[in-house]
C-alpha cells in the first residue's frame, strides 16, 4: 500500500458515496488507476464495506450499555453458539471477545433504561453459556468514530 492507495482510503472513509471523478481528484490520480486502485483494494478486503451511519438519538435510542459477559464454560460449542446467535439482535451492536475478567463486552442500545432491563432479563441472561452480565451505563459519547487512522 502507498501513499495513493492511503489518499483513496482517507476519501473513501470521510465520504463513502464519492463518485470516482471526485475520489480520483482527491486522491491526486486520473479516473481509471483510481478505480483501478479502489477495485483492489475491496478485492483484498481493506474496504470491507460501506455504510451510511444513523443517529441514535433521533431514533430514540438514547442509552448505551457496555455488557460485560461471564461464561460458565469456555468449550468450542459454547463460544460458537453466543457468537452466533449476537447477530440476531440488533440491539447489541458491538461484540467483542475479551482477556481479562470478562469473556465478552457487549454495546448494546437501547430507548430506555427499563428497555434494557428488559433486554436483559429476557434475552442476555439467557444467551448460551452465560452466567453473569455486568452492565455499565454510558453517560456521555465524547467520542464515536469508524474512521481509522491511514
């Protein structure tokens, strides 16, 4: 990777929708070894995707909780099934595989304090092979980002 393909990423993150006129033009580069460029670099993965990223708050979703997930047993079946069935609720929104005390950091959001306790009782607690979730309250995003540093 060069300093072109690190112009392109650097574009491509700020403003995903770009055309490839205006991405080459950022970039320093004419149209064809920009798209070119762009091509490769979602062929081997770099760019793994494109989103359009909502605001929480207007959707009502104000609160974020950080769960921080015990297992009873840490066998391959157990850790497959939790990590499987996390992408059926869209309420939990990052998941993380830990060192330390915890085996899992969850973020989940969520409406309402009660909203969440709701979520808790009902579907964290019962996920496969947990037996306990730690939950920690965010008070205030200071900041939230899915840009990385290229």
């Amino acid at each position: 990777m060069d300093d072109a393909d690190r112009r392109i990423l650097r574009a491509v993150q700020a403003h995903p929708d770009l055309p490839i006129t205006e991405l080459a033009e950022k970039a320093g580069l004419s149209h064809t070894p920009c798209w070119r460029r762009l091509k490769k670099l979602e062929k081997e993965g770099i760019i793994s995707g494109r989103a359009i990223l909502l605001d929480p708050k207007s959707l009502g979703l104000v609160i974020n909780v950080f769960a921080n997930v015990r297992l009873k047993q840490h066998d391959e079946e157990t850790l497959d099934a939790l990590e499987k069935v996390v992408h059926v609720h869209p309420e939990i929104v990052e998941v993380f595989s830990m060192s330390g005390s915890s085996d899992y950091v969850l973020r989940v959001v969520a409406r309402s304090v009660e909203d969440y306790e709701r979520f808790l009782k009902k579907v964290l607690l019962h996920l496969p092979g947990v037996s306990s979730v730690n939950s920690s309250f965010a008070l205030k995003t200071i900041k939230m980002t899915t840009t990385l540093p290229v």
